[in-house]
C-alpha cells in the first residue's frame, strides 16, 4: 500500500485528496492516512493542508527500494532488489539468497554494513548512509576460469558511471578499485560459487564512498568520498540506480567477455599504466613498469631486463598512489 500510495504522489506534481488516492486505490482513507504516515517515518517528506491533500515535498536521502526503482530504467540488474537498514555483509547476504536461488541480477544494498569484506582477507568500513554498500548477483552460464573479467567489468562500469554521474576525474586503478586524486574512492568484491566445474552465481558486491567527510587515520591518506572530492552531496538512490544502469549496460554489451573495446576503455581509464609498480613473485619482491591489461584483464609487468610477466592478482603497489 505505501508503494502504491507513494507512487500516485510522485506521479502528482501538485496536491491529491486524500479521497482522490483512496478512490483510485478502492481503499479507505484511514488506510491511505496509515501508508503516509509509514512513508513519512521512513524520511519521505508529505505535507498535508485541510482541502487540498496532500503533497511529496521530498524523499529521503538515505538508500530506499521505491526511490531506487522510480529512477532505475534496468530489465536484469535490480529487477529485484533489497534495501537493508544494517547488514554483515551485502555480499554474505546475497550469497545465501544465491543458495536458496534468488532470480539473476538481484540487488542487495544495506544503509550499513557491520562486517564488510575487503579483498585480501581486509575489512571494508561502512558507517550508516557514508557508503553506498550493495551486491548484484548473476548467473552466468560460463565455467568457473572464464568469469574472471565480471570484476574488471564491473570496475569499467562503475568508473563511467562515476563520471557521467558527477563529472569527477576518476580513474581505474588495477584490478579494480576506483580512484581519485591518487586515493581510494571505490572498492569491489567479487566471490564465486561453483559446483561440478560450472558457474551456480558470482556475487559482485561494491562500495562506494560517498558521504565520508573524514576517515580514521589509519587511511586518511588513503581514502577519499565523493563529498570530499567534489563538496556535493548526491542523492544516492538516483546515483545507485545509475550505477546500476551502466552495470547492466556493460555486462549485457560486452557479452560478459572484456571484449575488444571493453579492454580498450579499462585500459584507456586505467591509472595502473606506464607507472613503476612493486609486487611480489615466488617470495621476491618486483620491481617493474605497468605495460599493459591483457584479454583476460591480466596485468602485464615489464622487468628492467624487458621480460614480461603477467600479474592475474594479489597486490600491486603503483607508486604515487596509496
Ligand atoms: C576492496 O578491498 O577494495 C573491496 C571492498 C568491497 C566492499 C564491498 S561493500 C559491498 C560488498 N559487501 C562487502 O562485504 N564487501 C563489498
């Protein structure tokens, strides 16, 4: 009923009766009285004025379901999705809806996460509506060694959706974390379930700093928000969504493959490139340039000597940022 209720609102730039949404919802006004104050307790803003009715003034600025679907133009990703208040994890979450079989390109996002998981076995902080924290999950029918490129893709999507949606100078910064001005803006997740070498779902799960006016010390110098990098504060149900479009975008244009011109943006984006990189290879720590991103999304390292190794994970320290 609230849903129904908060639709005819939004669809009704000036004041409705109360008569008139319960007549077209064959509903009573006591029930149509009930679902506006449950919007208002959710943070959607409804004024009411003795004979005009009422009006939608604002809607909340913390992550909500409705106001994710009313700006989501998606047919796969979001079809369904979950908005939580607090959470372990969206993508321990999301992972047990994937076992009781949740459709694919379902969405699980959380205002707040309690225990987020970072790569590498590292935490990932997500105070209450500073993070926009959510996992997508998908069903693709590939073999577990070839689903390797979700990542990479869903880093390509969400640095153009960055881009496109608040105009920052964002980059990709190998593998997949996002970047701005040489600090962690982005960080993705993706884990796999597999059984008799096929593919059950990957869940790919996303966190982007948002709100964060400050971070703890030990990343200060590390993180940044997009409040911090651009003072604006984004209406993040219309920033998920958007997100969420170039996901699907990305991932149903390119096949779920890194396909020609897929490698081509990534590398394009990629702040990885043509710096002196460290990583660590049998126990030795390397010294290298970044040359290039394979078809696989590899990264391709060049020794002083000219040889080339390929770096498929773990981490790579890219000199001059964090
Ligand atoms: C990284 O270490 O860079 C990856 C961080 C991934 C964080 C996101 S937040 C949503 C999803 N749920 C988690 O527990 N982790 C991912």
């Amino acid at each position: 009923m609230q849903n129904k209720v908060l639709k005819i609102l939004m669809d009704n730039k000036g004041y409705i009766s109360g008569q008139a949404i319960s007549t077209q919802l064959g509903v009573s006004r006591q029930t149509v009285w009930k679902a506006v104050c449950s919007l208002r307790e959710k943070g959607y803003e409804i004024n009411s004025v003795t004979n005009k009715g009422y009006i939608l003034v604002s809607e909340p600025n913390h992550l909500d379901e409705f106001a994710i679907k009313k700006y989501l133009h998606s047919n796969i990703i979001g079809r369904e999705i979950l908005v939580l208040d607090t959470i372990g994890s969206t993508n321990d979450y999301l992972k047990k809806l994937g076992g009781e079989g949740c459709t694919n390109g379902t969405v699980a996002a959380s205002r707040e996460q309690t225990k987020g998981k970072g790569r590498l076995g590292r935490g990932w902080v997500s105070k209450k509506d500073d993070c926009l924290s959510f996992s997508v999950l998908l069903r693709p029918k590939m073999a577990p060694n070839e689903i390797s490129v979700i990542t990479p893709l869903a880093g390509l999507a969400v640095c153009k959706a960055i881009r496109y949606f608040t105009g920052l100078d964002c980059k990709i910064k190998w593998p997949n974390d996002i970047v701005a001005g040489n600090k962690k803006l982005v960080g993705i997740l993706s884990e796999i379930s597999a059984e008799f070498g096929a593919v059950e779902y990957v869940v790919t799960g996303i966190g982007i700093n948002v709100e964060q006016c400050s971070f703890p010390k030990e990343i200060a110098d590390k993180a940044t928000s997009l409040l911090i990098e651009t003072g604006i504060h984004f209406n993040k149900n219309k920033f998920l969504a958007c997100v969420l479009e170039h996901l699907e975008d990305e991932f149903v244009k390119n096949d779920l493959r890194f396909t020609h011109s897929a490698l081509a943006e990534y590398s394009d984006l990629c702040i990885t490139l043509d710096r002196r990189i460290t990583f660590t290879r049998c126990g030795n720590k390397l010294e290298a340039t970044a040359v290039e991103i394979d078809k696989n999304g590899e990264l391709i390292a060049e020794l002083d000597d000219k040889t080339r190794l390929s770096i498929n994970s773990g981490e790579v320290i890219v000199q001059g940022i964090y």
